[in-house]
C-alpha cells in the first residue's frame, strides 16, 4: 500500500478528529483516580465520544486478520502492559501508571493519541518513565520536516530512551491514519538516521513509543490483545499524531488539556515551533494537567505491528 499524500480538504478532515480524540483525554482525566475501574473509564469514554462528540470509538469492535474483535471502545494499559489492555474489572490503585488509548472516527477522519496517567501517588521510577519517554516522543516529533526519513525519528527515540537506561519495545510501531485507521508508512521507534522512507509535506501519522523499564522483550496474553513485558517492568507510552508541513510539522493531537511540549534541546527547535504556534495557535499544547499516554495495533508476526 502506497503512503497518502493527504489533501488540504483531508488534512482539515483529520484535524478535526485529532482534536476531538485529544478532548476524550481531556474529559477522563479527573476520572481516572484510586478506585475506579478501567471499564469505568471505558463506559464514561464511549459516551463521550457517541453522546458529546458524535463521532465513533475506532477500536471498538476492529477485527484486523487473525483477531477476534476487540471488545471495547478505549484501550487501558496498565503498569507492566505495554499496549492493547483491554478495559475490564480491573481497579486501578495508588501508584499505578495506565496508558489510556483513543481513536476516533469523526465524518470519516481517524484521530488517534494516547496519555500516561498517574493514578495518586506515583513512585519516582514511575514519574521518571512516564516523562521520559513523553520526551522520547517529542524527540522524535522534532525530526520531522519534508526530506527528514523514518530513520531520524526512530534514532531520535533510541537513543533518548537507551541513555536514559530504558529499552525501546520492537514489535510494534507507529503507522500512517487518515480515512484508514492503519495506513502506510510504518514509523518504527529505533533506528539509524538518514535511513528508510523521506518525509514529504502532507504526510500523516503517529508517534508512538513504547518504552520499558526493564528489557524489551514482550508476550501476549490470552486474551489475543493485551501486550505485556515479559520481566513485569513497568512500561509507558505516548502518542500523537503528526502532518508533516512545508516548515515542519503540525501536532494534530493536541488540545487545552494536552500535557506541556518539553523543553526543546536547542534553539532551532524553538524557532520551528514559533513558526507553528504564530500559524495555529488554536493547536499548540496548554500547560501540563494530570501526568497522561498510546493505542497499538499488531500487522504480522515478524515485521513491527502497528498500534
């Protein structure tokens, strides 16, 4: 399959959804606190979403090949699970980390981000992973710009999360979204720079790294969905989706409740997102709300699946 060169009509389309799939997050947060359980969550999410928002919970009920349907419309991943948890009776404690993952369809356009949550009081190894990998999301966000590759994002995320003393999970990756939950191209987080696929203008897809504490090697559970490391580490992940832009790049993800864009490492990075604020400011992140993070989507089994 080809890589979709959205169309300024389409790329309005998904930032819309971008939007409101961003605002989910925004209305769950002060909802998710000790004592609540995660199909809570899912219940008071779906509502949202087909009530406030009129759109459609992508995940709910999607069947890639070789899956049974999942069964809810929000993934909820927590402490050791990678991606995929499916919301049940599990009810969340002090000092859980959860991942909270949305995607919606909104007149035909997926929008597809996910936070980290704090539940209460989060030990400081917790709070450290969560922030880290928010950063190795936004470092791989900053490479993108026409003529930067696939690569240069990948190595971004690497070598933040490796430096930092964490693992980056290989088997699953971001992937292009538009009128197609899952599109080409695949956006791998590891890699060198300089390699595979280069970015061009009106492209779109999510950043999405998942990062683990401990080792990256991760097991499925029988569930056929939930993705958990396979030492118990805690994992974290954050996502959002981005167009690559004549300048740069656009977060279309973003929304008043979105956690604070890190401190960028140099100037010209600074300069980049002047550049984007002065163009929409209407989109730029608001200041940091409860710590929130992804959604992942498996393609195969040897090549990395998309979230």
């Amino acid at each position: 399959m080809a890589v979709v060169i959205k169309t300024p009509l389409e790329i309005e389309g998904m930032r819309v959804a971008g939007r409101l799939a961003s605002e989910v997050l925004d209305y769950i947060a002060p909802h998710v606190r000790p004592g609540v359980s995660t199909d809570t969550l899912d219940r008071l999410c779906h509502a949202y979403m087909v009530e406030v928002q009129q759109s459609i919970p992508a995940p709910l009920n999607y069947a890639p090949p070789g899956y049974s349907p999942f069964p809810k419309s929000i993934c909820t991943s927590v402490n050791h699970q990678v991606c995929h948890g499916i919301p049940g009776e599990r009810v969340l404690r002090n000092g859980d980390i959860v991942n909270i993952d949305i995607t919606v369809i909104k007149d035909g356009f997926h929008g597809d981000t996910s936070r980290m949550f704090l539940v209460g009081d989060c030990g400081i190894a917790a709070k450290r992973l969560c922030e880290i990998t928010h950063r190795c999301m936004w470092e791989g966000i900053r490479k993108v710009r026409p003529g930067a590759t696939l690569g240069d994002i990948g190595a971004a995320i690497q070598r933040l999360a490796e430096s930092s003393g964490y693992s980056v999970v290989r088997e699953f990756c971001g992937h292009g979204i538009g009128r197609r939950f899952h599109e080409e191209p695949q956006i791998l987080h590891y890699g060198k720079p300089g390699t595979g696929l280069s970015l061009a203008s009106g492209m779109i897809f999510t950043v999405e790294p998942m990062i683990n504490a401990g080792r990256r090697e991760i097991r499925e559970l029988a569930d056929g969905w939930t993705i958990v490391t396979k030492d118990h580490s805690l994992s974290a992940q954050w996502e959002h989706t981005v167009l690559v832009t004549d300048a740069g790049f656009e977060v279309l993800t973003l929304s008043a409740g979105s956690p604070a864009i890190p401190d960028p490492p140099d100037a010209s990075f600074a300069d980049l997102l002047a550049t984007n604020v002065a163009a929409a400011p209407a989109r730029v992140a608001a200041p940091l709300a409860a710590v929130p993070v992804g959604l992942a989507r498996q393609v195969g089994s040897t090549n990395p699946r998309r979230h």
